[in-house]
C-alpha cells in the first residue's frame, strides 16, 4: 500500500512528468481537491482511474475511507488543483493522519510543477535563503505578516488572489516603497505577465492593466 503525492500542472496541462502520467493509470484510486478540475487533466492523457473527491472541508469520515482503502492493500495518487499537493492545501493534514494511523504506509512524492518555485526561478531575485507564506490571510494578522515581509532579511513569496492583489500591494508600498518585487500573474497559462520593479511602480503597471487572474508575489 502507497500513497503517491502527484504534482500537476499549475496551467499548461503539457507541464506534467511522463511518471506522474503512469502513476495515475497504475493506482487504484486518485484523490482529488475537485474532481471537475482533474478530470480536465486525466481525460488528455486518457486516465480512467476512478476519483475519489478530497480537499480543505472533507471531514473525518472521509478520512477514514481513505486509511480503510489503504488497510485494503490499495494505491493511491493524491492530487491538488493544480501545483504539488500538500503546499499550501490541506495534503498534508491527511498525510498526518494516515501515519498516525498506518504508520508502516510508504508515501512517495512525484515532483513537478510548483507556483511558488516556479517564480522564484525567474524572479532574478536571491533563491539561495527564502521564505514562503502560502496564501496570506484575509484579514486578521496579515498587516503583521505584511510588515514581517518587508522587514524579512530574505526573499519572501506568497500567493494573493485577483480580488485582493492591488489592496495588499497597496499596503506593502506604503510599508516598504523602495523594496524590488516580481509578481507573477496567471503562470504557464495563455495570459501570462511578470511585473518587476518597486512596489509602487508594479501597483501602477497592475492598476491600469489587467489584475484579474493568480497571482505569485516575490519580494526581495
């Protein structure tokens, strides 16, 4: 019994590994952050595997399906929406309870695409030390976090969505106006953009544009 971690792409479906291809068609059983959205994915590459929904709000029972399934001798493929699971979703939340309960299972990461590393990669920004803050929070604590990113001796990353990105770049010009960043929007997809620049010079480019979309956000 295995539970592989499956990277999948962050947008371009082309960005998958050959292994994460057959590890799909090889399980019993792929669990999905949205089954809809997978399906997109394995129905290119002509995976019938049957899917098994699993994300931030799947409760205990659901759990325990999935440690009965294993304690059956099954393999299993856990996936997000998109990127590597268990980077800023609730993979490894489950990971945590299958070892607690089968701590004999052997899970094995099948690396690919990530958001985070993949704008770290191009941001010409230091990589050697950096921090990732996965998706800030909305409201409570995030001037905290925003004023710890500024002040932050190394790179720091963090997701933001469309409907917040100009109000938090917004708060980190008026925080630290001179310090260089790199947002990345829509990454690997038909539409994307990379801003570089001071902060309120990408808020400006972003204000008059488009700032619909997902958006990486890499501060140096």
């Amino acid at each position: 019994m295995k539970i592989y971690i499956v990277a999948t792409p962050i947008g371009n479906l082309e960005d998958i590994s050959l292994r994460a291809i057959r590890i799909l068609k090889e399980v019993d059983f792929i669990l999905c952050e949205d089954t809809r959205v997978t399906r997109v994915l394995l129905d290119k590459y002509e995976v019938k595997t049957p899917t098994i929904s699993y994300f931030q709000h799947s409760g205990l029972t659901k759990v325990n399906q999935i440690i009965d399934l294993l304690k059956n001798g099954k393999n299993l493929a856990l996936v997000s929406d998109a990127g590597t699971p268990g980077i800023s979703d609730p993979g490894n939340k489950l990971i945590e309870s299958v070892l607690k309960e089968l701590p004999e299972v052997k899970i094995e990461p099948i690396p690919g695409s990530c958001a985070a590393i993949a704008a770290l990669s191009i941001s010409g920004l230091p990589t050697d030390k950096f921090v990732f803050y996965g998706f800030l929070p909305h409201k409570k604590g995030k001037e905290t976090i925003l004023k710890e990113i500024i002040n932050n001796k190394f790179t720091s990353v963090f997701y933001e969505s469309t409907h917040r990105i100009l109000k938090t770049l917004g708060k980190l010009r008026d925080l630290g106006l001179n310090k260089q960043v790199v947002v990345c929007r829509e990454l690997t997809k038909k539409f994307e953009t990379v801003y570089r620049g001071k902060i309120a010079d990408v808020l400006a480019e972003l204000e008059k544009g488009v700032s619909k979309g997902e958006f990486v956000v890499v501060v140096g």
